[in-house]
C-alpha cells in the first residue's frame, strides 16, 4: 500500500467526529435524543424556508446549465464512448442513490398523507387521495433528483475535464475557495460530508433492517428480536462489504445490474396482476396533478399556520424539508458516484439523465406498489390503515405484498430485493468514502481503505440499534447536513467559474484547459480537449 495517498486529517477527522456523537449517545441515549430532536425542530422551523428554497434553485439552474454552453462540454476525450452504457449507467445511477427506503416508502407512503393530507385538505377524502398518490412522487421527484446531480457537475468537470485525479468535494469548490481548500476548511467540508452520509445511511438502514426482518418472520416465523435484526445487518454488510471490495465494475456493476432485473421483474408482476387499468390510470392521473401542482407543493411552506389563528399541520416540515435534507445529505456521494460512472458523457447528459430516469424509476415504485395498496383499502380487500396502526409500517409493507398472488414468493423476492438495495446503496457508499479520504485515486482507491469504510457503515448503526439511539443519529445527521446548503451553493459557483474561464480561455495555449468557442466554430461535437491536443500539435508542426 502506498502511504502518501492517503489523506489522513479526513480520514481521522471524519472517525473522530463519528465517535463523538455516537459515544455520548451511547452513554446519555435519553438527554441525547432530547437535545438532537430540539436541535431537529429548532432547523426545520427555523430554516425550513432555506432548505425549500435550495430545492427549486437547485432544480432552476441545473436546467438552466443543461441548455447553457457550459453543458455541451464532454467529460472526457473526442469519440469517447460513454464508459458504461446507458442501462448500466441508469442502473447503477438508480440503485446507487435509492436504498431499500424506496421500498418502504412507495409502499406506504400514500397512508401517511391521505391521513394527513396538506393544503388544509380534509383527511381521508377524496381529495386526500388525490393528493396522496401525487405527493410520493414530488418527494421522489424531479428537485430530488435535482439535489443529487447538482454535485456532479464540478466534481465530474474537474476529474475528466481537468484531469485532477481526486474525487473530493472540497476540491469541487477549489475554484471559488482557492489555497483554503488544501488547509482545515477543505478537511471541515470534506469531514462534514461523510458524516452527513453516514447518519443519512444509518437512516436508510434503521428504516431498511425492521423491514427486512418482517420479511424473514413472514417466510420463516422466526421473531423478530434486536438479535435477528443484528444478523441481518451483518449479511447486509458481507455482501456489500464484498461487492464494493470487487470494485466498480466487477463488483457494483454486477450487484447493479441483478437490482434492477429483480426491480422489473417486482413492477411487471404487481402490474400485470394487480389492479392494472386502477394503476395506470392512477399513476397517469398522479403525474398530472404533479406536473400541475409542481411550483405550488415546491414552495407550500403553510403560511399563516404559527400565528395560532388556523390550525398548523407542520405538513411541509414533517415532509418536504425533511426530505430535501435528507437528499442533501446523500447528494455530494450521489454527486461522486454519479461523476465517476459518467465518463464519456456531456455534462447536459448527465443532467437530463439522472433527473428523468431517477424521476421515472421513482414515478414506477410509487405509481405501482403505492397504487397496489391503495387499491386494496379502498376496495376493502385489505385495511392497510387499520393495519398500520395496530402494527407498524414494517409489518404493513410486508402484509401489503403479501396479498399478492404467490403470496410467500413474492414476500421473499421483495425481501431478497430490499437486502440487494440496501446492499447496493452502501457498497458505493463506502467506495466513495474511501475516495474521499486519499489524495488520489490511481484507478481505484485502496481495497483496505473500501472494507474499512463498509465496516464502519454498518457497525456504527448496528452500535445503536442495540443501545436505542438509531433514531437520534438520523436526526443528527440530517442537523449536521445544514451546512451542506451553502457547500451546494459553493459548488455550483465553482463549476460555472471554472467551466466559464475554460470556455473564454481559448486563447491560452499553455493551459490545459479546453477550447469550447473554437470547437463549437468547428460546429463539431468535438471533445474540447482533442481540440487543445490539435493545437498544440499544429504549433509544434508551423515551429
Ligand atoms: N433518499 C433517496 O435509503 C435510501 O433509499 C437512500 C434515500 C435520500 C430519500 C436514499
């Protein structure tokens, strides 16, 4: 192993914050889920506004770019071809950002706000359901997708456009932030991001595991216990331990690749044989109301409901702040990921890609397994409602698919399924943790450093789940993620100063920059850094 590539402030950083929160709530679980949840209520009030404003700013400038000059730029050579072709790519795009949540969720989702719906609607009318089977997909939806791409555009422009081998996100903001980058406040944004990851990953695992284990019981009768759910959290863990230690292609790709075969093959079968006119119609009806309500549920923030005079339902806290901070912790990982995976792609690909196909994959889960369980209540053929109260949602996900033809093979598919999830979303989590913490990456990042970030992944969590606190960390981590606001804000000024420069630099021969304006001249979808390579051998050919 080389030494010098590693970057060790990060890598310690990122472990000794890790260990400060997580120790004192081993040690103090009740007074430190008090403080987290005031810190919790005291952001999403406070600053509900910022995070709902981010989403649309984000969503505006990234279409906004893909229509730019700045997004013909390819990221890579001339005649490249994208590395992974495009199913793989939105395969992996999919699996990496989406956990098993999508399946806990899409599920579920629609009973929550039909109980609760937003805009003063009357709970459990027919409005409500309308509202209900529009609103997973929002969440799901286009500013979310937004949020998870907007990294990538620095990130992927600096790793093939200017060839820096480092996938940092602190030196995505190199052009605004210059020397400071390479002191403490590079470590500090760096270090902050992995610690937003881990407590959003440690979310998608408390939500993931109880799930899971519901699927073990219903197959196997086994109970579910802290123990059972243990074991399940370490089969979890060998087999993304194993899938990222095999790398991105043999490894990440494979594991990929069977996801979204087994997500077909879910979807086609709950379609085919469930209520399939109901779903299609209600899915059709579901994006339309979507598409008609966009800008209003982007900004509904209840007003007037804190002056006490009507009543508050903290509908846009409890949901759409909650959210996009929840996204946001994600979405500098998603951002690395999706940067690494895009080679050979231009930077408008990238952007219409990850927004539509992570849109339509979201509006397919939503549309199909949410719409199946719909129709179930309101046909009275299972109370899901009833249910959920009496059980929880674990135990109403699995109940749900389980009037499902096949009934114990389709539970076991699901529950197969939600582990490769899981599995999937970690394994490139912990490929790009380790990233984060190297100097440089020469191909790959260091096999020692991938498993170790896997452990730690999962050990934290699993620490948790036995001592209580599981909940506390989510909400911490999604506190600790506020800063991520600003860093979004700073990478996107960071990509547009730097691919602008470039753009307007076509003069400058001893830069290793590209030459757009000559290549667009050329009216040729030229790489521009074939275009720098040309000059300066028709340079050396005039000396
Ligand atoms: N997001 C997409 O658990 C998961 O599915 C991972 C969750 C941010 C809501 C991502």
């Amino acid at each position: 192993m080389n030494k010098r590539i590693m970057d060790w402030p990060t890598f310690f950083g990122a472990l000794a914050l890790l260990l400060l929160v997580t120790v004192p709530l081993i040690l103090f679980p009740e007074a430190g889920k008090e403080l987290v949840g005031q810190a919790n209520d005291f952001m999403t009030d406070k600053f509900g506004f910022l995070y709902m404003a981010m989403g649309l700013a984000v969503f505006a400038f990234l279409v906004f770019v893909a229509f730019s000059k700045n997004g013909h730029v390819k990221l890579g050579e001339e005649g490249e071809k994208a590395e992974f072709n495009t199913f793989s790519w939105a395969a992996m795009l999919f699996a990496a950002g989406i956990g098993s949540s999508i399946l806990y969720w899409g599920v579920i989702e629609w009973v929550y706000y039909y109980q609760g719906p937003p805009f003063g609607i009357a709970p459990e009318s027919k409005e409500a359901i309308q509202w209900s089977t529009a609103y997973g997909i929002f969440h799901w939806g286009p500013i979310a997708w937004a949020i998870y791409t907007l990294p990538a555009l620095p990130i992927s422009y600096f790793f093939y456009v200017r060839r820096k081998p480092v996938l940092k996100v602190s030196e995505a903001v190199r052009p605004v932030l210059g020397k400071w980058v390479d002191g403490p406040v590079g470590n500090i944004i760096d270090v902050l991001f992995m610690f937003g990851l881990m407590g959003g990953a440690g979310t998608t695992l408390a939500l993931g595991t109880p799930m899971i284990a519901q699927g073990v019981n219903y197959l196997t009768g086994i109970p579910v216990t802290l123990g059972m759910q243990a074991v399940i959290m370490l089969v979890a863990t060998a087999i993304f331990a194993v899938s990222s230690y095999s790398g991105l292609r043999n490894g990440i790709k494979v594991l990929s690749d069977i996801n979204i075969w087994l997500v077909i093959f879910i979807l086609a079968f709950i379609l085919a044989v469930g209520p399939t006119r109901f779903i299609l119609e209600t899915t059709f009806n579901a994006v339309g109301v979507l598409l008609d309500n966009f800008f209003k549920m982007a900004t509904w923030m209840e007003p007037f409901g804190n002056l006490g005079q009507f009543e508050e339902t903290g509908f846009p806290e409890a949901w759409t702040v909650f959210y996009w901070a929840w996204w946001l912790v994600y979405a500098p990982f998603v951002g690395l990921f999706v940067a690494r995976i895009s080679r050979g792609r231009t930077i408008r690909e990238m952007i219409f890609g990850t927004i539509v196909y992570g849109s339509l994959g979201s509006i397919l889960f939503f549309g199909i397994m949410g719409n199946f369980g719909l129709y179930l209540q309101l046909t009275g053929q299972f109370d899901a409602i009833s249910f959920l109260e009496a059980n929880g949602a674990p135990a109403t996900i699995i109940e749900i698919i389980a009037q499902l033809p096949f009934a114990p093979f389709m539970v076991f598919v699901f529950t197969v399924l939600a582990i490769i999830f899981l599995a999937t979303t970690f394994d490139s989590s912990s490929y790009i943790l380790a990233s984060v913490v190297q100097k440089e990456i020469e191909g790959e990042p260091e096999r020692w450093n991938r498993l170790f970030w896997a452990f730690a992944l999962c050990l934290m969590p699993l620490v948790l789940l036995f001592l209580g606190g599981l909940g506390t960390l989510q909400t911490a981590s999604i506190v600790g993620g506020f800063p991520l606001i600003f860093i979004m804000f700073l990478l996107a000024w960071s990509f547009m100063k730097a691919s602008s420069a470039d753009i307007r630099s076509e003069d400058d021969y001893e830069s290793p920059t590209i030459h757009i304006k000559r290549w667009k001249k050329e009216g040729k979808r030229r790489a521009a850094s074939q275009v720098f390579k040309d000059d300066q051998k028709n340079q050396k050919d005039q000396k």
